[in-house]
C-alpha cells in the first residue's frame, strides 16, 4: 500500500447544473455499489446503474469522481461473490483499487484522498469525545434494545485469551481502516469535490453510513439512527484532522466496544 498522501485533491470547474448532475451520480454510485441487492434481476440493472453513473462524471470530466465510481463498481463485483459475508470483505475491491490507481499514473488522482491529515489539540479532543459518546451510546443500546445480533457471533473465534484479544484488535483495525477509508476517504472526497462543500459531503457519507449499517451492529431502525449520527461526529473528525489517521484509530474504539458485546452476546465476557 502507497504512503498516505497529503496533498489536497483538486477542484473542477463546472456549472450548477452538471455539479448537479455528477452529485447524484456519485451519490447514485455509492448506494448501488454499497446497499442495493445482489441477487436476480436486480444485479444486472445494478450494474448497469453504475457503469451508467461512471460515464457520466467522465462525460462530465470529473476524472478523480469518476475513478471513485470504479471503486463502487469493484465494491459491488465483490459483494456479488458467493463468499461475501461480513463488510470486512470490502478490504479486497479497496485494495485492490489502490494498487492499480498506485501502478499507473493517469489513474493517481483516485488515491487523493489517501492522506494522514493533521493530529491537533482540537481534532484529539474531539475525537476522544467521538470516542466516549459512541461508546456509551453503544452499550445503551444494547442493554435498553436488546438487539439480535447473534448471526455475528458465529464469526467468533473459538480460540481465548491473548488469541482472543488479538483477534479482536485485528477486527477492530481493519474494519475500522476500510469503513474510513470508503465513507470518509473516497466517498467524502468524491462529494468535497464536485460541490466544494464540505457540508455536502458530511451529510450525504453519513446517510449512507447509517443506511449501511441496517444490516450491521447496532442494525435495524435504531442501528441506521446511531450509525447515522456517528458517521456525522465522524465527519466532523474527518473535517478537523483534514485526513483519515485520526478518524480511523477514534473508530478502532468504537469496533473494540462492539467485539466485547458480541463476546457478551456469545457468554464469553466473565
């Protein structure tokens, strides 16, 4: 994997109307790449949705979009494999579009969001705040809602002690990379530079987040609203920090919260 970046990424000159038009096709990208079904007929229009949503933002020459369009599309192929299980198998399609965007030089900009950002007194604080709100909030949540999250238990390993341990840091890291990564990273990218607001990109990444997370823990109803709101106090790291370190080790914390009530779920926490 490349170093992480610090340049900024650069602004395209467009009128309302096309910042319109390529919004919602990123936007579009994004939520057929990471929610819309994967099975029948749905899959062949949500394919054709994307390579549609792709085409426009090159149509557009919103090249650094356009290449984050690629990366959904990869997210999506991914999901349609018989082995997707857990949102931790995005890592492969994230690597993936990594590397190749490393190899050639006409496809760099699709890594212009893969910046460390800044470590301020500001972003800390904010970022332990992050830290202690979600994970009161998570435990207030489990214990009041008492949620069925027991299909994510099964992904346990039976191992315990420092394994266990090990195996939980492991989750707690690489979920929290590619989570980043995605909402934070390409996906705020994308929007930051088709609108040039910020404000845009911290709404819609976060809505998508807490849709995605319907599925996930916390899930249903409740899990969308939380999921929601912390993709928003996430943003709000991500805006401060101007970069992915500091949101991602703040979202380790919240993944550590969420093993231990899954091993609590499971009778395994003593």
């Amino acid at each position: 994997m490349p170093p992480i970046m610090e340049s900024e990424s650069t602004t395209e000159t467009q009128n309302p109307r096309e910042t319109a038009v390529a919004l919602i096709a990123l936007t579009c990208a994004a939520v057929t790449g990471l929610l819309f079904p994967t099975q029948g007929i749905i899959s062949s229009v949500s394919l054709v949705l994307l390579f549609l949503c792709g085409w426009l933002l090159v149509h557009l020459n919103m090249h650094a979009p356009a290449l984050y369009a690629l990366f959904f599309i990869l997210a999506y192929l991914t999901r349609l494999l018989p082995l997707y299980s857990l949102g931790l198998m995005l890592l492969a399609p994230l690597l993936v579009f990594i590397v190749i965007c490393s190899i050639f030089d006409l496809l760099r900009p699709g890594i212009a969001w893969l910046r460390r950002g800044r470590i301020t007194r500001r972003g800390i604080t904010l970022g332990c705040a992050v830290v202690v709100i979600s994970g009161i909030s998570l435990i207030i949540w489990y214990r009041l809602c008492d949620p069925d999250i027991s299909e994510f238990t099964a992904f346990l390993p039976h191992s315990s002690g420092l394994v266990l341990l090990a195996a939980g840091l492991g989750f707690s890291i690489i979920n929290a990379l590619v989570e980043e990564c995605i909402y934070r990273g390409i996906l705020w990218e994308g929007l930051h530079i088709i609108t040039r607001r910020w404000e845009v990109a911290l709404i819609i990444q976060a809505l998508i987040f807490g849709v995605a997370h319907w599925w996930g823990v916390p899930n249903g109803v409740v899990g969308v609203i939380l999921a929601t709101i912390y993709g928003l106090m996430m943003g709000g790291v991500r805006y401060v920090a101007g970069g992915l370190l500091l949101p991602i080790v703040v979202h380790v914390f919240a993944d550590l919260v969420i093993f231990a009530l899954l091993l609590d779920m499971a009778g395994r926490l003593s």
